[in-house]
C-alpha cells in the first residue's frame, strides 16, 4: 500500500501517512519512541491496512467483500477470519443499537456465517461496512499501539476517527478541534488521553449519508454527534448510530455503552 513515513532522531519522533485506505487518509505521530520501533510498528500497520482494505472496502470491486456484493462469489462461499468477524461482530453491534447499526440496510439477518465450515451467505444482500470497517482498522491498529508498547502517539482517519496514547508532547492531553461545517466557525476542543472519539456529521454537498434501515432514508438534520470513549470501533459504531436515533433510542445506545461519552450539537 503506497505510504509515506518519516522519522526525525533528534526529537524521536515518526510520522506516517497512508493517503488511501478505505476511502480516507490515516496519519500517525508516534512521540519519544526509537526508531527501530517505530520501523516496526509501521510495516505491521500498513500489512493491517493492506488486509482491511482487501477484504472489506465494499468499494472495491476486486475486495472480497465487493465479489460477494457483484455475485462473482457464490453462496455458501469460504470467507477470510477477516470478512466473517466484521459480520459476526456486526451483527452483535445490530443489537446493542437496538437494530440502527446494519450494514445490510435492514437485512443483516439475511447474513448467515456458518462457524462450522466458515462459509458466508449473503442470499441476495449487498453489504456496505464503510463505517465498520474504519472502526475494525483503528481498533487493530489500537491493538498494536498496545503490543508495541508505544506511550505516546495519536492516529487521524479522514478527521472523523481519531486515537490518542498517553500524552501530546507539549501538554497533558491530545486536542480535537471541532467545528461547523456550515460556518467553519469553531465548536470547542475536546480532550484525549488515553481514548478516542468519532464524529458523524452532515456537511454543505454530504448530507444524509447515514440510512436508516428501517426507512432507508438519511437523516439530512443539520447536526453533529461526538463519541468518545476507549474502545474505538464501539465508539465509531456507536456515533454512526446516534446520528439516526430517537430520543428514546439515544437511551438504549448509552445504556448498552455505559463506557462512552456523547456530544450532540446542531450546526
């Protein structure tokens, strides 16, 4: 996968920068770490990124996940660990949100992982795991922050996802910047250490993006919703989830993700 990486010595610092993968560019500052370490820690993420986006960018005609949507894999069809997690842990995130979190539009029932023979059968569904599947890279890549050992580092997906280790080297915490994307006035700055946050919004010519499966309609409301919370991908699931939700339902997501925290502005 096409990278770019760089390692300044004097300071121990790296960055890194994939300008592609799953749609959305990722850069990384790694902070007070050596640079055989950091060496490693970026030919591991990029292999993560290689995998991910080869199996779940639904984009992608030639992914596995885009053979299956196009029918050029048949029913009952051998699936990688990777493809039949994102469907099995979808599944358990369809019911922790109370159904709003369905890759499948409504139809993520249809999906059926035999754990026996590790087959997939989609029966006609297309799946779209965009969200998912950012949510499923940064969590790997959380994971290996953590093997690594790395104390101090900060991961950005497309500034809708972000990961924050430790502490910023000029403060006690890593700052997010949020602002209106109708009045590009500012919103606030919300702290990280040591968790992470995503944001699903609606914007000036990308609106109503997240559908609800149950009306298959977007929700084109001028309004913004921020997660934060430790585990990435609930966090990331969850923020595509609030952006459709009742107020009822916004109760049920908080009750079954007691660790997140939840922001709500109208733009």
């Amino acid at each position: 996968m096409l990278n770019e990486s760089e390692y300044f010595g004097q300071q121990k610092l790296f960055h890194g920068e994939v300008p592609a993968v799953l749609g959305s560019k990722l850069g990384a500052l790694l902070c007070d770490v050596e640079e055989s370490i950091s060496g490693q820690f970026w030919g591991r993420l990029c292999s993560i990124c290689d995998e991910v986006e080869a199996h779940l960018n639904g984009g992608n005609p030639q992914s596995e996940l885009g053979r299956f949507n196009s029918g050029k894999m048949l029913a009952h069809s051998e699936v990688s660990d990777c493809l039949a997690a994102a469907v099995d842990l979808s599944k358990e995130y369809l019911r922790l949100t109370g159904g709003l979190f369905d890759p499948a539009l409504g139809k993520m029932n249809y999906v059926d992982h035999d754990e026996d023979d590790g087959s997939l059968s989609l029966y006609g569904v297309k799946l779209d795991f965009g969200s998912f599947a950012k949510g499923y890279l940064l969590r790997r890549i959380q994971s290996l922050l953590k093997e690594t050992g790395i104390t101090s580092a900060f991961v950005n997906l497309g500034n809708y996802a972000f990961l924050a280790v430790g502490s910023h080297p000029c403060g006690e915490d890593w700052k997010i910047s949020l602002s209106n994307p109708y009045s590009h006035m500012p919103i606030e700055d919300v702290p990280l250490k040591d968790s992470c946050l995503a944001l699903s919004c609606n914007a000036p010519g990308a609106s109503a993006r997240v559908i609800h499966p149950n009306t298959l309609k977007g929700n084109d409301e001028r309004k913004m919703v921020v997660v934060t919370g430790t585990d990435i991908l609930d966090v990331k699931v969850a923020a595509t989830a609030l952006m459709i939700s009742d107020e009822q339902q916004v109760l049920g997501i908080k009750r079954n993700f007691p660790e997140i925290e939840t922001r709500f502005y109208k733009l």
